[in-house]
DNA sequence: ATGGTAGTGTTACTA
C-alpha cells in the first residue's frame, strides 16, 4: 500500500492537482489536512471517478481533514477521545478524522498552530498533542498487532535541522521544547517515525512569504508515526518536492509512505 | 529596494 499525507491548503482550489497528484504517485490511501471546506463543498466527483472513496471532517473555512482509499475505507472516527476545544465559544475543531483501510487505521491530523508562544493556541497545541499521545498509547496497549499510522502536518519542527535557520525562530513556536517534548513523546509510547530514515535532509513546508521556496528556506513539519506492527512493514519513504513548485501549489509537499 | 503569498470570505483571520 502506498500511504500519503499532504496539507492540501484547500482541496477546492487545489483538486485539479490533488487527482492529477493520485494519478501520477500511485497512492492508495491519501490522508489530506486543511480542507478548507464543509462537506457539501469537497469535491466529491473528482475523487469518485478517480476510483477513491472520501471520509472528511470539515466545519468552516478552517482546518477540515480526510481520509481518501481506493483500498476500502471503513471505522470512520471524528476526533479522539479528550480531544481539547478552542475557541469562544469552545468548539471541537475539525483537526482529527481515523478511518481503517486495507487493515491500517490512518488518521490523518492537522496539529494546531500554536500562533505565538504566549497565546492560547500554543497551550491549546500542548493539550492536543499530549491527549493524542495518551489514545495513541492506549490503542497499541489494547491491540499491540494492530497497523495504526498517525499521519499529518504535526506543525512541530523537532530537531533544529529541521528549519533553515534556528535563528529566525528565536522565541518562535514549532521549535521550542514543549512542543519537541511533545512531539517525541509517540516515540515513548511506541510509535516510530518512518518518513526520517528514508529522507534525512529534507524539507515538507515553505511558506509562500517572503520566496521561501525558491531560497530553500523550508521546515521539516510532516510526518509519519507507525504503531510497531505498522513500522515493521514499513518499506519506504518519499518527499514529493516537486509537488511544492509551479502555479497553484500547495505550501506544503506531500509524504509519500510505503508499506509492504 | 532588505520586501516579496495564499485562501476564505469581508472590511479580517489564519497560516
């Protein structure tokens, strides 16, 4: 099965690509974050004649996050347990969606932001990550045979190789250690990163600001937790760099996974 | 010249 997560950066704008992107890659299973859609405006068509089947989750222009399987698609889970709320009033943002495919459960998730270090959001992206974790770690204790894939746009650099210059981001979120902390902490309750091994220096985001792009100022922010029966199927792994360039293209590349 | 974008939806917010 080859596995994938983008940040889409809107699936209307981008559906064109996104197909074209299926098409060209062989990817079974696409795990897309921000949407940017409700479900009455996710173009279902287009992923309907390309032979896939769509779960997604989307509440407003923000955040939204699918699952789409041409290898079935079944258990479909919005958000997890303890899942923490933002926002006045609080809602449950649409950030989690886990659905089993081809018997490997991908949840496909968009870490929140975070903002600034002093903000709310930062807090708030702290709690998510470490009630993930805490489910992540239950699930695997309930079934230590099951294929869980915990893919997305984590919005956590986790080793200072994994933005262009640590000094841009002195006082700065995604860097500091918290949110490592946070980050490593599925590595302590099993789970094993398996997008590194297969492509050690390389970028999955670059801002549209500022050229980032074509100076090479990127940050390493996507990736792929394995439950250990997951990792140990684990055949490769791939940075669609190509994927960042040209008109109409997403700011984030997409995570191509493997698995026997 | 030391900035530069993009998407959704509206006089802003998020990233």
């Amino acid at each position: 099965m080859r596995l994938t997560t983008w940040n889409v950066n809107s699936i209307r704008t981008r559906v064109d690509r996104v197909i074209a992107f299926l098409e060209r890659s062989g990817t079974d299973v696409l795990a897309m974050q921000e949407l940017k859609c409700k479900p009455e405006q996710f173009p279902m068509q287009a992923f309907t004649d390309a032979g896939y089947e769509v779960a997604l989750h989307g509440l407003n222009q923000w955040n939204g996050v699918a699952v789409a399987s041409r290898v079935g698609l079944e258990d479909v889970q919005i958000g997890f347990g303890g899942m923490p709320s933002f926002g006045e009033p609080l809602v449950e943002e649409a950030r989690a969606l886990g659905a089993t495919c081809d018997g490997v459960t991908v949840w496909s998730l968009y870490v929140p932001n975070g903002r600034e270090i002093d903000h709310p959001h930062y807090a708030y992206k702290l709690e998510w990550l470490d009630q993930l974790k805490d489910r992540a770690a239950e699930w695997i204790a309930a079934e230590p045979e099951k294929k869980i894939a915990l893919v997305g746009d984590w919005n956590v650099a986790p080793r200072d190789t994994d933005v262009w210059d640590m000094a841009a981001f002195e006082g700065k979120t995604h860097v500091t250690a918290p949110e490592r902390a946070a980050f490593n902490a599925f590595a302590d309750a099993g789970y094993a990163e398996v997008t590194r091994q297969f492509t050690p220096d390389a970028y999955t985001y670059w801002d549209y600001q500022k050229l980032r792009f074509p100076k090479g100022e990127g940050m390493r922010i996507d990736f792929a937790y394995a439950s250990p029966a997951l990792a140990a199927a684990v055949t490769g792994a791939q940075i669609d760099r190509e994927e960042r360039k040209g008109k109409g293209a997403s700011d984030h590349a997409p995570v191509i996974v493997d698995i026997a």
